[in-house]
C-alpha cells in the first residue's frame, strides 16, 4: 500500500507545478483578471436587481391574498380592465414624446455648448447639468409649487398678460403636458452631455473634407455627425426609454395619476394598486408588463448598434 | 514570578460558586430582565406629539424592565404603508406597527388577535363605534387596540364671519361650545344653498375632488348621507341605485359652487384655501385650524369645527382610525401587549390627546369630552364639537359597508370622487354608473 501511495505521488509530483502554472496562467488572462475585478459588483447586482426580479415574477403568479398559485391569472385580469389599457397607452405617450424631446433639445444644446471656445465651456456644461444632478422628487416639487392649482406661479405671471389661468394638473391635457415637459427638463441634460461627447469625438478632418466637397450646414450634420452619433443616439434612447417607462417620482409627485387616471402610467398605478390597495400580486404584474415592452425595443436597438460595431 | 497554586478544595468551591451564579441569573431582575420590544408609531404632524408618546412608552419600559425601541415613521410619500407591506413580506421588524385605516384587514393573516386586551379596555373606556369594529375586527377577533393617535374625524371647518355674512348661518349658534347642536336644519340642502351664497360671494367652499384621501372621504361621507353604496356589505354590486344617482346630482351641483381647479387638489390644498382666508369652509381635522393660528391668526379666530349636514339617510362623519398592531411574528408578545394596556389607559390617552392639541380622537365612548376640546382657541370652544361629543354623527368610512379588502380598493382608486368628477364634467349618469360597476367588479376578484 505504501509503495502504491509512494509510486502514484511520484507519478503524480509535477502536477502542482501544472496546476499553479495554469491559476498563474488563467490571471493573467485579462478577461479573468476583468472578472474576478466585477465579481463584487455582479453580487451586487444579484442581490439587488436579480433576486428582487425573480421575486417579483413569483409574486406575480400569486392571487390577491398571496396564498393561491393562480399563473398568469393576473395578467388575464389585467387585460380585461379599462384602466390597464389607459395606463398602457399613457406610459407609452409619457415615454415616447419625453424621450424624443430629451434627445431633440439634448441634441440642439449639445451643439451650442460645442461651438463655445473651450475656455468658458466647462461653467456651461456644469450649468446645464443642474437639473439632472438635482434629485427628482426634490425638483419636482418646486415643479409642484409653479404648478400648483390654486397658487401657480406660472399662473400669476401669465395673468399679466390676460392670459390663463391653466390649470396645469387639474386638466387632462395639460396634466399630460405638465408631467411630460418636468420629465424633458429633467432628463434632456444627460441626452446633451453624452451627445456632447460624441460630438468631441467625431475628427475634424471628416468636417474639412465635406467643407472641400461643398458640403452644407445640414449636409454636414446629415452626412457626418449623425452617422459617427448613431451607435451612442441608440444606446442613449434606449437607456432614456427604459429609464422613462420606468418612471414613478415625477408623476407621482406631480399629478398621483389624476386627474382621472389620465396620468398613471405603469409605475404608479401598480404602487396605487399594489401598496395603497393591498394588491401586490396585481401591483407586481402591472410592474412587471413593462419588461416584454422595454425588452422588444433593447433587441432591436441593441442588435442595430452591434450590426454596426461588425461594420465598423 | 510566583505561581498561585490551586488545591482540589478551592477548585471544588469555585466551580460551585460559579455554576450557583450562572444558575441564578437568568432570576436575578436586571434591567432589560423582559426582554426587547419594538414599536412602529405614526410620526405625528403636530410638533411635539410624538413627545408624550415616548414618555409614556419610556414609563412603562422602566417599570417592566423592557429594552424599548420607539420609531416614528411618517405617513408623508407613504412611507408608513411601504413599511408595513415590507414588515408583512419579510415577516420581520417591529413588533408593534401603527396601522392606518385599512391595513388590519389587509394583513389578517399576520395580526396577533388581541381580545384579551380588548374586552378590559372597552369595560374601562367605553364602547367603540362601528367604523372602529369595521376596520379592527375580523370575524369576532380584534386585530390592533383603537390608537388615539392620529385619528380623526374630517367634518366642516367653518369661517364664522363669511357663514354669517354670505349664506346667513351662524355657525357657533348651531354648534355651540360646552352644549349640544342646535343643528336639525343643517342638511345637504342648507349646505347646497351656502355654498352657492359663498361662491357668489367669491369665497367658495374649498372641498377636493382629487384622489386623495380628504377628497375620498368628503364624497364617502356624502354618498353615506343618501345611503348610496357602491357595493353592500355581503359584496354585492349596488351601483345602479337611485342613491347613487342622488348623490351624483347633488355633487354635480355643488361642483359648479366649487374652486375651478378642485380636480387636482391634494390634502394640502384644502388647508392652504382656508389658510389664506379664500374659502369660507373646508372638510379637514383642526390641522388647518392650528396651522391659521400659527401664520394667519386673524384667520383662525374666525374658524369653528363643527358637525357634517345630514342627508336623507343620516348625519355621517368622515372617520379615519389607527391601530396599535402587534404583527404575529413578534417575539415578545406579552410585553406588546402590557404596553398597549398602558398607552389605552384613560390619563395616557388624555396626555396623548392633550400634547396633539386635541387633533388626536379617541375611539371610545367615555373619552369624547376631555377638557382639552373645550379650551382650545382662539375663538374659544372652536374645535368643542370636533370629537362630535354628543354622538349626534355616525362615524363612518368612505366605500363601507362594502367588505373591507373591496372597500379599500375603492377607496385608494378614489371611484366615488372620479363618478363625481365624471358626470359633472358631462358624461351621461349611465355611462358613469357603468363605468364605476365595471371598476367595483374588479375590485372584487379575490
């Protein structure tokens, strides 16, 4: 026996010389080293974003009291009612005008703050950023107050000119109007910084040669600057969309989804039905219907950004 | 260095001596000798509330040995409710939460049944009414003791000035302070003709028709008052009533009497009206009363909180209610429920009432005539009639009798104020009936 165990160790001696060279060899390896470097982070990220996901999914398969495994029972409920369908259509006008209007102003600023000397550049660009690094619930608020039913501010100085008053939140319309535009003015400084520095990246020379070939103001941005923009306008729209569908604090704040429901969108009435009413499974589905929406868009942007990396 | 050497004799003395020590002190009354408790209380507005609170739960905790945690958690953003609904899920926290209105029934499961408890302190304090059975109680069993903290009856605050001078009602004459209401002929038709009287005046009643629960209660108490039910008490449909069509008329009526922009009122709103001395009567606790105080005395001397008009099925009164709950899980129950015995003693209730400046009521019977609602001013006796002392209203919640987990559906959705709010923007009665069936029907899955 002790010869066996004598003669198989010194077949076996090199081995830890082979392991210790291939864990030396696997570190070096920049994707290991990269790995082990997001390790924390992807703990994080799955404690965090993945376990509550996957709670929410099964929360979602539950009836009203929690106790009964009903499957997509919820969601055949859900789309039996009215106010679903309202809910649908107005998170899909609340995300889609916002997030074309963040990216047209975002864009459009984005330039001017391009074409200041370098010198006073970064006071602007500080300035601009102000309502996004302002956290929403408390800029809403103020929103809140300009806004405010019997007290607006925006009301009074418009009386000066025999105009008003509107009644910003207490109308559908101009509810809808109201929560869209604090979402712009919230959210079009993130789509002009990350324009801004696509915009630093495109090379002079692809300018001067279009200059030489005749080439005009709108040829220019047509022909040159959205083309190098495009991989960066679809992963910011895509972010913006997620991030807009998802949004509760501005609405909530602003309007509660009144008045009449005209201004719930999925994040707030699945609280409203959700947490004031006692009805998670119910809550977590309307939650959780966003993700077939937001994933169609991530595919088919995403796919168009790697078709390009491939061009590229 | 010398070593102490140990003999067998010593070593059998210490080890006894040790083992008699380790033996006795789980006896021995430490200070924490009853263990850890925890308790979530409401974060009260009233500045200095939560003061008597604390004191009175440090009271108990010295004299019982308990290792106390009180936290205060605010009910601003909700955060109170997000609290509870993580507690429920994760079946952990605090061992005593203050439930709002509805959150007993929606947490059944979770609630330790306090009867024991409950049968002393009603024997002490007298009856509670029936909106506190409602919401408390699940099948014979109490699931919270009624908390004076926080709750409140939402009824009429009034400017006694534009009453007198714009719809001639002399509102302390009809609620007069230290005696019983003179108020048979405030019914939902004076109240109609003084609202219209006002608003010609351009002091109109500032009443909400928002989603909010000042809005919700106001309607809840009117459809009460025409005995309108959107769903009775065995979970039957009833929406398609003449009640219900009654109370629709007589909201479209008084919202062409209203503010313009009373769709997108919050619970701030009513106050702020009154406040700034532009309406001539709102539907809220003395808060707004006290805030006048504070920045518009000249406001709040003219205010007086008094009794809702009464409708051809009744006088109702917005109620709202908390619960002292002690949530299943909890791992010191006998030491909750002592502290709850002690919080719903009378002098701890008074002390409780008298630190909110009388905006806490208690839910009993015996306890609806504390000297603090008869001093409290200016003018003084404004908010004697706040308790509703003389029981001459029924306390009532907005949506019941429906069965509480359908009920509180149609109250968080604010279905009576959007019907409202729909047929006096101009749809058709049966189309606004039909809409609001179809909600309540949804209201009913289980």
């Amino acid at each position: 026996m002790a010869d066996a165990a004598f003669g198989e160790n010194a077949v076996t001696r090199p081995r830890p010389a082979v392991g210790r060279s291939g864990l030396r060899k696997a570190l070096q390896r920049k994707s290991s080293v990269a790995f082990l470097m997001t390790l924390p982070l992807i703990l994080l990220i799955a404690l965090l974003v993945v376990y509550p996901a996957f709670y929410s999914v099964h929360l979602a398969t539950l009836n009203k009291s929690m106790q009964r495994f009903v499957g997509l029972g919820n969601f055949e409920f859900l789309f039996k009612r009215d106010t679903f369908w309202l809910v649908v259509k107005q998170s899909c006008i609340f995300a889609i005008s916002a997030v074309l209007f963040k990216a047209l102003i975002g864009f459009i600023v984005a330039h001017f703050v391009h074409n200041i000397p370098a010198k006073g550049q970064r006071k602007w660009r500080g300035m601009l950023l102000v309502p996004w690094v302002i956290p929403p619930a408390m800029s809403t608020l103020a929103w809140l107050w300009l806004f405010d039913p019997s007290y607006s501010a925006f009301n009074y100085t418009l009386s000066f000119f025999g105009i008003g008053p509107i009644p910003w939140t207490g109308d559908a319309a101009w509810a809808r109007f109201s929560v869209i535009l604090v979402n712009v003015w919230y959210g079009a400084p993130f789509f002009m910084i990350m324009y801004l520095a696509a915009l630093k990246s495109v090379p002079d020379q692809l300018y001067e040669a279009a200059a030489i070939d005749g080439a005009n103001w709108w040829q220019r941005i047509w022909y040159v600057t959205l083309p190098m923009m495009r991989n960066i306008i679809a992963i910011t729209t895509l972010f913006s969309l997620i991030v807009t569908f998802a949004n509760f604090d501005i609405v909530r704040i602003l309007t509660a989804g009144g008045p009449l429901d005209k201004t719930h969108i999925f994040a707030t009435w699945a609280f409203r039905v959700g947490i004031e009413g006692s009805d998670i499974p119910l809550g977590a589905s309307v939650s959780l219907f966003m993700v077939p929406i937001l994933a169609v868009a991530a595919i088919f942007i995403l796919r168009d950004v790697s078709k390009r990396g491939n061009e590229s | 260095m010398s070593r102490r050497k140990l003999n067998r004799r010593q070593f059998v003395a210490a080890t006894a001596a040790t083992s008699a020590v380790m033996i006795a002190a789980p006896y021995v009354r430490g200070a924490y000798a009853a263990g850890k408790l925890s308790i979530g209380f409401w974060d009260h507005w009233v500045p200095d509330a939560n003061k008597a609170s604390t004191e009175l739960c440090k009271e108990w905790a010295d004299k019982e040995k308990v290792d106390l945690q009180v936290d205060y958690i605010t009910s601003q953003g909700n955060k109170n409710i997000v609290t509870i609904a993580a507690e429920a899920q994760a079946k952990s926290g605090h061992d005593i939460f203050q439930m709002p209105t509805w959150w007993c029934h929606s947490n059944s499961d979770l609630l330790e049944p306090v009867n024991d408890i409950m049968e002393p302190i009603i024997q002490e304090n007298g009856d509670v009414n029936g909106t506190v059975k409602y919401l408390g109680m699940l099948d014979g069993k109490w699931m919270g003791v009624p908390a004076c903290v926080g709750s409140q009856i939402k009824g009429p605050c009034s400017r006694i000035d534009l009453m007198k001078k714009h719809a001639g009602i002399d509102v302390q004459e009809m609620y007069p302070a230290g005696s019983p209401p003179k108020a048979d002929n405030w019914n939902t038709d004076t109240f109609l003709k003084a609202a219209e009287a006002c608003h010609k005046a351009g002091v109109p009643f500032g009443i909400g028709l928002g989603e909010t629960t000042d809005s919700v209660d106001t309607a809840g108490a009117f459809f009460q008052a025409f005995g309108a039910q959107l769903v009775d008490a065995k979970g039957n449909l009833t929406v398609k009533t003449d009640a219900v069509r009654q109370v629709l008329e007589f909201y479209k009526k008084l919202i062409a009497f209203l503010p313009p922009d009373v769709a997108a009122w919050d619970d701030a709103s009513n106050n702020k009206w009154l406040v700034a001395g532009k309406g001539a009567l709102i539907m809220n606790p003395p808060s707004a009363w006290a805030v006048a105080k504070r920045d518009a005395p000249q406001v709040a001397e003219q205010c007086w909180t008094h009794g809702f008009p009464t409708g051809p099925k009744g006088r109702f009164a917005p109620f709202l209610p908390f619960f002292w709950s002690i949530w299943s899980f909890s791992k010191n129950k006998p030491a909750a429920k002592s502290l709850l015995v002690h919080l719903s003693k009378p002098s701890s209730i008074e002390k409780m009432v008298d630190a909110s400046g009388g905006y806490d009521l208690p839910a009993f019977s015996k306890l609806t005539k504390l000297k603090v609602w008869a001093e409290q001013g200016p003018p003084k006796g404004t908010i004697f009639h706040y308790p509703d002392p003389y029981q001459q209203q029924v306390l009532s919640i907005a949506a019941s009798p429906a069965p509480p987990k359908v009920a509180q559906q149609i109250y968080f959705q604010a279905t009576q104020t959007k019907m409202c709010l729909r047929y006096a923007q101009g749809e058709k009665m049966e189309a606004t009936l039909a809409w609001a069936e179809g909600e309540c029907e949804g209201f009913l899955r289980s």
